[in-house]
C-alpha cells in the first residue's frame, strides 16, 4: 500500500543518495524553480522517499512549491506538460529552462564514493551504469598509493626531479602533479 503523499512534508530525501550534490547545483536548481518554474517531476517510492530528484525536493520546500502526486507502477511515462511555454515559438524562456535543466544536473553532480562501495559491497550490480575503471576511479579502488618514506636529507637522491626547460628549476614529480591538477580544477571552475 503506497503512502499518501498530500505536500511536500510527506517526501523525504534518499538518506543514501550516492550524489552528495554541489553548492553550484543547489543554487541552479533553486533559480531554475524561481525563474521558470517545475520543468520535471521527481520520483519517489511507495514510502515517500525520493529516488531521483533529492535536490529538486530540496529547493521546492524551501520555496515552498506545492506538489501534485501522479501514482504510477512504472508500466507509463509520466509526461509534465507546461502550457505556458513553447520551444516552436521561441520562446526564451522554454529554451532558458531546457538549458537549466541540463546544466543543473551537470554541475549538480558530486559522487559519494563512500556510498557506491557501500553499494558494491551489499551487492548492487552498477555495470549497466559506469565501466569497470570508472567505478575503480570513483571509489579509490586500484588506485596505487606510493609507500613514501619520511623526508630527510637521505630520500633527497631517490626522487627523479622534473627539470623545467626554460627556467632549469626542478621540481618532484607529486608537486608537479598536484599543480597540474589544481591548475585543471581552476580552468574547470572557469568554465561552467
């Protein structure tokens, strides 16, 4: 017997949502309520927890958007018509609201590796979803960690240096690298 859900007080949030979500993503989610209003439903189970769309549920109560249930057995798709807006007539606001959508989810998106190796460990199957080294990447999973030795005078002749051609400074190989990585998070960053 499924739940009655009558406001959006009888929906609860995944306790186990595999994506942590972003700051960014949050605000997005919460203009694209503001500015275009509900472009999607969310999905909940019998119970009133939702199985996709936590971070919508979030941003509608705090706005205080009222919902209407569409009980289903997943046999139909649920199409949410709005007869406010129009793609064919270009309409800015539709294609402002498509857009949202997608970039919302896009940068919305922050993976929980904690919850996926929760997951695999209880058994959960996702090989449908992500490649073998995906999950490995999201999780830590084989991913060699270097045994380092405690620095002192001694270690200095085991680390191959990176010479820069231009300058003739050497580096170690790990600041490099982190430089590297925090250079692409910056460029990253920038972009979206």
């Amino acid at each position: 017997m499924a739940k009655a859900i009558n406001s959006i007080a009888d929906l609860q949030p995944d306790p186990r949502n595999a994506n942590k979500g972003t700051e960014r993503g949050a605000y997005m989610v919460a203009h694209s309520l503001e500015e275009y209003g509900a472009g999607r439903s969310i999905l909940a189970d019998r119970d009133g927890t939702v199985i996709a769309g936590n971070k919508t549920l979030q941003a509608a109560a705090d706005l205080g958007i009222p919902v209407r249930v569409v009980q289903t057995d997943g046999r139909e798709l649920v199409v949410v018509q709005r007869t406010d807006l129009s793609l064919m007539d270009d309409d800015q606001r539709a294609r402002l609201l498509a857009y949202a959508d997608n970039r919302a989810s896009e940068v919305g998106l922050e993976w929980d590796a904690g919850e996926i190796a929760f997951d695999l460990s209880a058994g959960l199957d996702l090989s449908g979803l992500f490649y073998e080294n995906e999950v490995a990447e999201l999780t830590g999973d084989g991913v060699e960690v270097p045994d380092f030795k405690e620095y002192d005078e001694s270690v200095e002749n085991d680390v191959e240096m990176i010479t820069c051609p231009k300058c003739g400074h050497s580096f170690p190989p790990l600041f490099m690298r982190s430089i590297a990585m925090h250079i692409r998070r910056a460029i990253l960053d920038n972009l979206g």
